[in-house]
C-alpha cells in the first residue's frame, strides 16, 4: 500500500534513527555511551511515585476512565498556582491552560491548528529536533535562524529578510536552549514580542528546561512575564526533565487563549489528554 506523500517527505526523526543504531549494537553486546536523548535516569522522588499510586488505587475507580478533553481542572488551577509561584505570571485556568500527552505531541497539534501546507514557520538552528519535525510533519515552510555563539546563541531578528518575516506564521524560540545551554534575555524577549506584533507571528516559547539552570545568578523567566505577551504567545513547560519522568508523558501549553482552543479542537480529534491516574497524581505534586 502507498503511504502519503506527506510521510514520503519526512526524513527519518533524528532520535529514531540513534536509537536503531543503538539497539543494533547493544544486540550485539556492545556496552554504549548514550549520548542521544536526554532521557532522566533517576527515580522520581518517592513523594511523586507515592501519589501515582495512591492515583492508581482509586477504590471507585474513576481514575481508570476517559479523561476530559481539556484535563481535569484541579490539574489547571494547579498548574496556574504553580505558574503564579514560580513566574509571577497569572492564568485562566478555565481557558490558558491546556495539559498535554508531553508537549511534543501539543507542539504537532499546535503547528496542525496554525499552519498550513507551505506556510513559513521562524525556527532556530540549532533546535530540540521536535520543533522542526513537527513543522515538516504538517509540510511547512521552513526558515532557519542561526544561533551563532556571536550573538550569545541568540537568533538575530534584525536578519529576517522583511518578505519573510511577513509571510510568517509562526516563530519558536526556547530558553534554556536545547541544544546550546545558552540563556535569554529580557531584553532579547522583549524583541521578540516586538517582532511577533509587528508582523502579526503566534509567538511560541517552550521552556522545558527552565528549572535546570546551571548558570549562577540566574533564574530562567517566563515569556509571559513580559506585559501583553498573552495576546501573542504560547509557552510549553514539560515535566519530563525537571521531575525526572519523561516515561510519565506530562506537559502543558499555556497562554492566549484563542490559540488555546483552537489546539484543542486538534487534540480532541485524536487523544482524551493524560491518563487520569497520572492527572491526580501531578495535581498533588504541583
């Protein structure tokens, strides 16, 4: 049977290709230094583990059911309890909030409900190679922006050709950057919003690894800590790396709430958000 034209385009995603690789040579007996995904090897706190289990032993077994399409809301005011704590920055969690099966699947769903074929998505280079995949996974335009150690690992806005910058649709930035460690700024934040509301762009922040800063002094900031940036952006947080349960397939979009729903309409097509049991379990964590 042919597959899609769609799927005969899209190379190989890079993760897939190591772990063949090597599994290919672990069948073989050869002992491999895995340098490929970062994948926590630590167990959970045993706090986190003791609330999946209280989770899993519900006596009534309601966490064993269908989940509502938007995550339960105790998880969303949670979530937006953590957010105020953490950032400073406050959310709707009836509408800003919107739990995901690890924000690798809410990034496609995001990219499905706001780009269409041949549509230009801004994405740096180097990137976390979901933030490409997912754009070539919908067969968008993609343009790369250079993050050069000269500009602090920082993509350069003042380079977008103007043509380009006009016809965007979408721009991702991530800080902490994966795969760089570099660091933002306010101030390079607050040329990106500049950016994304001059040329009408949906602003997309992922900050998955905002709790795992090494650099001293510093404390990675939300971009919706910036005034207005609601109106223009998104941010992905993931509970993989911070809490050492990548296995666990938790994350959250956050933000505009218009972009919020719309994603939504995608995922209720094709996923009824996190296993409950687990939903219960990081309400009582966050």
């Amino acid at each position: 049977m042919r597959p899609s034209q769609r799927v005969l385009n899209m190379p190989t995603y890079v993760f897939a290709a190591v772990d063949e690789v090597k599994f290919a040579l672990m069948k073989k007996g050869i002992d491999v230094i895995d340098f490929g995904i970062g994948n926590p090897d630590r167990r959970p706190p045993d706090y986190m583990i003791e609330a999946l289990h209280r989770a899993i032993d519900d006596v009534q077994h309601q966490n064993h059911r269908y989940s509502q399409f938007m995550g339960l809301i105790e998880l969303r005011e949670a979530v937006a309890n953590w957010y105020k704590r953490r950032f400073g920055v406050v959310l709707d969690p009836e509408t800003e909030i919107l739990p995901l099966v690890g924000s690798k699947e809410g990034l496609l769903a995001l990219y499905m409900a706001y780009l269409d074929k041949g549509d230009t998505a801004l994405i740096p280079s180097p990137c976390y190679p979901a933030h490409i995949g997912a754009a070539r996974a919908v067969e968008a335009d993609i343009v790369d922006m250079p993050l050069l150690e000269e500009n602090g690992f920082l993509p350069d806005l003042g380079t977008i050709d103007h043509n380009v910058a006009s016809r965007a649709r979408i721009l991702l930035f991530n800080y902490p950057n994966n795969p760089t460690g570099a660091i933002e700024t306010r101030e390079f934040y607050e040329q990106v919003l500049e950016f994304g509301v001059k040329n009408d762009i949906l602003l997309v922040s992922d900050i998955a690894y905002s709790e795992l800063s090494m650099e001293p002094g510093y404390v990675p900031m939300s971009f919706l800590e910036l005034a207005d940036a609601k109106k223009y952006a998104v941010e992905f947080y993931s509970c993989s790396k911070s809490y050492n349960m990548p296995g666990w397939r938790v994350g959250f979009m956050v933000g505009n709430s218009e972009v919020i729903a719309n994603t939504l309409k995608i995922k209720t097509t094709k996923d009824f958000s996190i296993f409950l049991a687990i939903q219960r379990a990081i309400t009582e964590i966050l």
